[in-house]
C-alpha cells in the first residue's frame, strides 16, 4: 500500500486546476519518490459526500474505493486533492479520514493555501459570475461574503489545526512567498519533502478570464430563465467556455477583472483584523496584512463596468445574443447531456452514450433483433400467451401446450 497521503484541501483560487493538472500529467522532474494520483482530474466528488446532503448515500462506495486503490498501490505518497474540501466542516473531515484511513495514521499530512482577501473577492466574484451562479456587483459580493464570512480565515484555520495540529500547514497564496514563485513548484515541494522537484509547463492551464471575457459570459448567462434545473449544466457551460477562451490569444491592453479604490479600503476595514490574527499565528512577516493595506493603493480609481455592450460593438454584441439563446435552447431542452457534453472528452464517463449507439451496435442490439425473430416464428398460442398476466398464463399453460 502507499507509504504516506497528503490531503490538498484547497482554497478554492488558489492554483487548485494547475496543481491537479501536473498531477494528472505526472509532469515534474528532481525526485526519485513515486506518487499514485488516481483520478483524471480531481476528488471534488469525494469532498461532495461531506458537503452535499444528496451525496451523502455514496459516502461509503468512494471511501472505500479510494481506500482500496491506496492499498493496492505502492508509491510513496499519495495525493488527494479538492479545493472544496474547504467548505468540509473539520470535524466530520477529520470523523471520515479517521474510520476509512485509520491505518495511516501518522503519515497523513494536510495542505491549504490562503488567497489574500482583496485578491478572494475578485476571484471569487470572477469563478460566480462565469459559472451563471452570480449576477450582482462587486459590492454586492462583497456584502454576501461578509454574510457567509467565507473571507474570515482564522476561525476556519484553528478548527483544522485542533483537528491535525502540526500534520496539517497553511501556505499564503503570495508568489514571492512560494516556493520558486509559483504554487505547483510549492505544492509540489511540500508534498515530496523538500526535494529540489520542478514542475514542467501544462498546456492549457487555468489562466484568468479578462474584464470584457467575463461581462461576455455574464451576458450570456443572462439570456437562460432562472431554473435550478440548469444550474449544473451552466456551471458546466461557464466553466469550460472560460476554459477555452483563456486559452486563445489575448490583446495586449485587455484588462482583468480588478477592485476599486472604494471597495478596497472596505475590505481593508473588513479584514485587518482576520489578517493580522492569521499572520502572527501562522505567518512569517505578515504577508496578508501587507497584501490587504496595499489593496486601495493598487486599485482602480473607478469601478470597471460589468455590461458587456461596455466592450462590445453592436456587431459583436448581436453575435453573443443569439448564442446566448442558442445556448439556452440547447441546454434547457437537455440539461444532463449538455452538462456532459461541454466537458474534454478526457472528463467524461466512460460509458457516456449520449446517441446510443452503444445498444445499436453492441449485442443488446443483436439480443433485442434476435428476440423479435423469434417471437415472430413462435406458434400464434405462445405469442398470444406472452401477453397475457403471468397467473392467467399458468392456468392455461396446459391448453398453451396442447394447441402448440
């Protein structure tokens, strides 16, 4: 069985996407250390049976089986990586690892990385907004934030450490405070004990949307009627469009999405506080402090516009209209398919079939034309019987057999 897990909990933003896809691709060099990774892209379903009520039921079923495939496996370290474990309450986490990885203990190790607040609104504004899950400004996300106090760390931080004390470590998400500046050389780093390892490039990576990029797929998302039916499937959509269009070439001047000047110096009222309590607790030199006191400085002197027509032309903004309601015509009519199908074709089932083509051309389809055959050349006394209510068929199975 593996040696030794190491639990990558997120936060969500943090380099979450670049991290697993070096881990998919086992892309680094400068260790001799072997490490078993076991999904395609992430454990995100796993960290769903701790935070989902309606994933609860498969609680048992991917325990067990991550179990199993530790055991059987014999790497060094093995790698369990979701970035909404952060949403996981501590002690039910800790409740999980201990029945399904009890003989591990002692050699689990636990890592979160800590997006500085100002940075955490606009990301998170941003990863909503694309998704079709928000609509609002960024003052109004702000306000929800300080409502569900997802920006409030140190309370989050001591429930894991009483749970994990020195096994579990908190990294601030600051490039001069990583590991060669970057989080997947620190990540990687910490998982394979200061070995001198170096991640090698990832096509595709999860580059941020700019400013007019996100107003576009706000604008579309505007275009779908307000239905929980379709939430997964527009997630899907915002997700992987987004996906697609970080990757393709950018103007020059294109800006990202950014705070203003008035909205930072709230955060700073908001956050000095959190800051300053997870800085002399976990932090050397106050790196979150810094980073929110320099938050109005860096801002912009005025907010940018969310409307997409700010960035597009009549011609172009035509164009997002109608694939806006193509779109939602698609996606309303078939919302499960359309969630799937929008995905890599690497992240779909295996045995995703959305044409059938499976049955038609597999022996089901043979099965199915070999049954009619039959019924076909079957004497009309036992065709009729097929028919009829099984008792009633019993009853007169001895005529059945008489008239055959």
């Amino acid at each position: 069985m593996v040696s030794e897990i190491v639990f990558h909990l997120g936060d969500s933003k943090t380099g979450s996407t670049s991290i697993q896809q070096t881990l998919v691709a086992q892309a680094w060099s400068g260790t001799s250390k072997s490490l078993f990774y076991n999904t395609r892209s992430n454990h995100i379903p796993l960290a769903h049976t701790l935070n989902r009520s309606k994933d609860r039921k498969f609680a048992k079923k991917r325990w067990s089986t991550l179990r199993s495939e530790l055991e059987r496996s014999d790497a060094d370290i093995a790698v369990i990586s979701a970035e909404v474990f952060e949403f996981s309450d501590p002690d039910l986490f800790a409740e999980t690892v201990r029945q399904y990885f009890g003989k591990w203990q002692g050699r689990i190790r636990f890592i979160t990385y800590l997006r500085p607040h100002a940075e955490r609104l606009v990301s998170t504004y941003a990863e909503r907004s694309k998704q079709g899950l928000f609509s609002g400004s960024l003052e109004e996300m702000h306000d929800r934030l300080l409502e569900t106090k997802l920006l409030t760390y140190a309370p989050r931080i001591a429930k894991w450490k009483a749970q994990w004390g020195d096994t579990y470590t908190v990294r601030p998400m600051i490039r001069s405070e990583l590991q060669g500046g970057d989080v997947v050389e620190d990540f990687l780093s910490f998982v394979f004990h200061g070995d001198p390892v170096k991640p090698r490039a990832i096509a595709g990576a999860n580059e941020s949307l700019t400013a007019a990029d996100l107003a576009a797929l706000r604008h579309i998302h505007a275009c779908f009627p307000n239905q929980a039916r379709l939430r997964d499937a527009q997630k899907s959509l915002g997700w992987n469009l987004a996906q697609l269009i970080s990757a393709l070439p950018r103007p020059e001047s294109a800006e990202k999405p950014r705070l203003h000047r008035s909205i930072a110096k709230t955060l700073v009222d908001a956050y000095q506080h959190d800051a300053a309590e997870v800085d002399r607790l976990y932090f050397q030199g106050a790196p979150l402090t810094k980073s929110l006191e320099a938050a109005p400085s860096k801002a912009l002197a005025a907010a940018q516009s969310i409307e997409a027509t700010s960035y597009f032309g009549p011609d172009a903004m035509r164009l997002i209209d109608g694939l806006g309601q193509l779109l939602s015509r698609m996606i309303t009519a078939a919302p499960n398919t359309m969630s799937t199908a929008m995905r890599p074709k690497h992240l779909r089932a295996k045995q995703w079939d959305p044409d059938g083509k499976r049955k038609a051309k597999g022996g089901a389809g043979k099965r199915k034309s070999g049954i009619a055959v039959q019924e076909a050349n079957a004497p009309f006394a036992n065709r009729l019987a097929r028919r009829l209510p099984q008792g009633l068929r019993r009853k007169l199975s001895p005529l059945r057999r008489r008239l055959s």
